[in-house]
C-alpha cells in the first residue's frame, strides 16, 4: 500500500470506510441476486440446525426408562456425551456453510468491483468449491473458536457465577481480536487462492494497514442498518391503531421488514470485505467505485 495511504488520519481512515459501505449498498441494488447467496447459507444453517434438532429427540427417544439408579446414571452420560457431540458436528457444519457462500459473495462481489462485469450466480460458487478445502478447515477453525466464544458469551450472561465480569472481558477482547486478525483470511483464501494458514498470517498485516477503513466501514454498516430497522418500525407502529388485524399486519410486517434489512446488510458486510481487500493490497478504491460515484 502507498506510504501517502498508511499515513492518513484516523477520520480520513473511517470516512474511507463509510465510502466502501456506501459502495457496497449500491454493488447490492446493482446485483440483487448476491442477497440470495446470504439467503441460500441461511437456509442450510437452519436446516442444519433443524437435523440436530431432530437427532437430540431421536436419542432421547432412545433412552430406556429405567428403575435402576446406577444403569439410569450411565445411559444419561451417554446421552449427554452424544448430544454434544452432535451439536458440535452441527455447529462446525453451519460454519463451513457460511464460510462457502461468504466466499461465493465475496468472490462474485470482487468480480463486478474490480472489472465491471457483472458476473453470473454460478461464478461465485464456482470460485468457492475450488477453494473447499481451504473453506472446510477454516470452518473448522473459525466454528471451533466462535462456539469457544459463544461459551464465554454463556458464562457472562450468569448473574450467579462468580467469573462472569472476567468471563465478559475475555470475550471482548478475544472476539475483537479473533475480528482483527482474520478480517481477510476468506478474501484472500478465495481471490488468491492461499492456504488457511498462510492467510491467517498475512492477514494481520493487511488489517493493521487499514485498520481505520476496516472499522469505518463496520461500523457504518451497523450504524445504518440500525436507523433503517428504526425507520421500519416507526413506518409499522400506525398499524396498531387499526385493531386486532393492524396488529397482527403490522408484527408480520414488522418481521418481514427486519429480516430484509438483516439480509440486506449482511451481504453488504461481506461485499465490504471484497472492496476492503481490494483496498488493502492496492491503496485504492475499486475500479467500480468511480463508475458508481464514490471517490476518495
């Protein structure tokens, strides 16, 4: 990256961005079917989810009812070794599904951005199996440490245990780090076809170049998602003075709308990455950028 770049002030940094979300917002309403990317990985995960779900009731139902206390003992250890493990194998397969069709966004969204061309559906799944499995093991990774955080998460949120501030502050900062230090490992893992750990070494010393433009533009997608989820609902809440069908309209509305919104900026998330990458190996906006009217 230019020496003139890295030199740039914290708020040059963030306002750069906050540019890239608004890049990333247009690439979307220019190519709506990367929605359906986010929406495909949605659907999996809640399959997924839904399959351990049923296997937990398949095992209790297996479960004999017994008298003896000793035998009833054993048989709900086995249960419980063999419901977390298969929570575990759930929550590692939803993570390698996200992870596949983050990449499939990522790498169509680096298409159009860098070209200009308008890529089809299939190019960005195609870019992903190529790289499966490089995706398989970061999902491993990446699934092994979110649910070590989400434990932590867990333990935080207990009033009653005594380490929950320390269990609270851990997870703050190894989530903020684990964030920080892995921001472009799939950008670089599906653009440039590196391995999983080869990535996770180099991609510090991307994000520590564009620490400013990172942040700038996370939070901008967060900031906006969060007015526009106001704004919904302040659209919704006349409906509730229309009686007991404005009520259930306006709920059913309501849902719908979030739930688009969520869709919509977690795509933009994930464009942001093509563009942030871009940014970081360049110094420079994405070639699209400036046919879309966004300039430094």
């Amino acid at each position: 990256m230019p020496q003139d770049t890295l030199n740039l002030g914290l708020w040059d940094r963030v306002s750069r961005g906050y540019k890239m979300t608004k890049l990333g917002m247009r690439v979307i309403r220019a190519d709506p079917e990367l929605m359906i990317y986010t929406l495909i990985s949605l659907i999996l995960s809640v399959g997924v989810a839904l399959l351990v779900l049923s296997g937990t009731l398949g095992l209790s139902a297996l479960v004999p009812e017994t008298t003896d206390a000793a035998s009833n003992s054993n048989e709900e250890d086995a249960f419980a070794v063999a419901t977390l493990t298969l929570a575990f194998l759930g929550y590692m397969a939803i993570s390698i599904v996200t992870v596949f069709w983050n990449s499939a966004i990522i790498a169509s969204a680096y298409e159009r951005l860098s070209s200009g061309s308008n890529p089809s559906f299939s190019f960005g799944i195609k870019k992903a199996s190529e790289c499966l499995p490089s995706i398989f093991i970061w999902g491993i990774i990446s699934g092994t440490v979110g649910l070590f955080l989400k434990i932590l998460e867990g333990i935080s949120e207990n009033e009653k245990s005594p380490i929950a501030f320390f269990a609270m502050f851990i997870h703050f900062i190894l989530g903020a780090a684990w964030w920080a230090l892995t921001f472009f490992v799939v950008p670089m893992m599906v653009l440039d076809k590196h391995g999983v750990f080869d990535s996770l070494q180099s991609s510090p010393k991307l994000f520590s170049d564009t620490w400013g433009e990172n942040i700038g533009a996370t939070g901008g997608v967060g900031v906006i998602q969060f007015l526009s989820t106001l704004l919904c609902i302040s659209i919704c809440i006349p409906l509730f003075f229309l009686g007991d069908y404005g009520v259930i309209f306006g709920i059913v509305l309501i849902l719908f709308l979030i739930g688009l919104i969520s869709l919509f900026f977690v795509t933009v998330d994930s464009v942001n990455r093509a563009s942030l990458y871009y940014y970081a190996k360049t110094g420079e906006m994405p070639p699209m950028a400036e046919k879309m009217g966004i300039v430094f």
